[in-house]
C-alpha cells in the first residue's frame, strides 16, 4: 500500500512540488482554497485535488481518515492562520508537519510597512495615484486611504468573486486590472506609467512571486514601492530541502 501525503496550498513552488511528488510511489492529496487554484493544477497520476477551505475540525477528521504520512504546507506566506491551523492539526493528530518556505525578496528601496493599518495610515499622509498588488481580500482595508476611488489602481486575480469584491467595495472598473501574474519588470513598468502611479503597494512574495521585478519596476517608474511585511517563520524548509527529505524517504526502495 502506497504512502499517503497531504499538500496543502496552491503557490506556484507547491505546483512545481506536486511534479516532483508525482515522480514517486505515493498517493498524493492536494488541497486548495478554491475552483480557480485547483485549475491551476496539472493531472499527476495517483493524486487527488480537493477545493475547499477547511477549518480545524475538518483538517483532523481528514488526518484521521487517510492518515497521511507527512503533510506539507505549502501555503502563501502571508496565510498565516491557515499555517497555524494545519500545524495544530499535525500536532494533535500526531502526523509529520513539513513547511515549505519561499524566501523573502533581495531587498531594495523601499518602505516596509508592518501591516495593512500601518500602510492605509501611510497612504493617508501621501498624495497620488496608487498601484494595489495585494490581492482581494484587503480592498476593504484600502476604501479607508482617502479619495480611494480615484486614487488607487487595483490588479486582482481573473477571479469573478475578486471583480465582484472591488466593484461592491466602489472601486472603478476602469481601475481594475484582472491578470494572472508574476509579472516582468517591463509590464509592471508600463502599467505603473498608464496609470501615473507614485505609489505601489505589494507583500514580499519573494522572487517566484514577482517581488524582485516589482522592486526594480517601481525605481524604473519613479515610484515609491511600500512592501507589507510578513511575519517571520520560526520553523521550515525551502524548496531543495523539502524534495531531497521526500526523496530520501518516499522514493522506491525506501
């Protein structure tokens, strides 16, 4: 009977894992939070994708059933109680917790800001237009920066949920940018210039999220780049290490 191992999340280094998990002889179990990040997913022989969002309750009763032999987080740096939540569910359940960090961006100039209060209240002593790259669930964060409509250019996945968010929120529709990413330097420079935006607000997704070409886009634009920082992760791996240690313990023979 073939191990079973559990990934949880949809960032683009869990896609490339799933290529490597499919190389050995495991059962393999992928979930994500939604349709669109299941889409996203090529067919691997031996796995199933499930969509949906799971709390505790249904992450243990899920260990319990299939009884995973490790289960890898490889969720987006900033879903931190969704980390915590499958953590706590391994440590309950008593199931081997991998976590796969992705690494924060090189660095730059640019203002780094602790959270979402901290970068409206920022925006609010500042003048002119706004590029938002953090995605759709903080756009009620930002109707708070002061004539936000006006001001601020948002770019949200091609997600008819997120279209519907920003449009409820009174967002303009002219302003609203719905492409999957990452993006080179060249496309954020020349969407920072149609929209003579001064500011670009973005999260440190590290360089497999397009955090470096945002960096450098922003000092090509004559913009200021403002980052949300991420908390700082006691425990992981990065992605070399996760696929030598699933290598070393789940290839044939082992």
């Amino acid at each position: 009977m073939k191990p079973v191992i559990w990934l949880i999340g949809g960032t683009s280094e869990g896609r490339r894992l799933i290529k490597e998990l499919a190389k050995l002889p495991v059962e393999l179990y992928v979930s994500v939070a939604t349709d669109y990040g299941a889409s996203l997913i090529e067919p691997q022989p031996g796995m199933t994708v499930m969509a949906e969002r799971m709390d505790l309750a249904a992450m243990r009763a899920f260990i319990r059933e299939h009884r995973p032999a490790c289960v890898i987080d490889a969720t987006h740096p900033y879903a931190t109680v969704v980390t915590a939540t499958v953590q706590e569910a391994c440590s309950t359940e008593q199931v081997e917790y991998l976590r796969l960090v992705r690494p924060s961006g090189e660095g730059g100039d640019y203002i780094t800001v602790h959270d979402f209060a901290e970068a409206v209240e920022l925006l609010n002593h500042l003048d002119g237009g706004i590029f938002l790259t953090t995605g759709s669930k903080n756009l009620p964060d930002f109707t708070a920066v002061h004539d936000y409509a006006e001001r601020i250019v948002l770019r949200i996945l091609p997600l008819e949920s997120s279209l519907q968010i920003a449009l409820k929120l009174g967002y303009k529709p002219a302003h609203i940018i719905c492409m999957q990413g990452p993006f080179s330097k060249e496309l954020n420079v020349a969407m920072l210039k149609k929209y003579g935006s001064k500011f670009m607000v973005t999260k440190d997704s590290g360089a497999v999220g397009g955090f470096d070409e945002k960096v450098e886009a922003a000092a090509a634009a004559g913009a200021k780049l403002i980052v949300i920082g991420r908390a700082q992760e006691e425990t992981g791996a990065g992605y070399s290490e996760i696929v030598d240690y699933l290598k070393q313990h789940f290839a044939a023979g082992n």
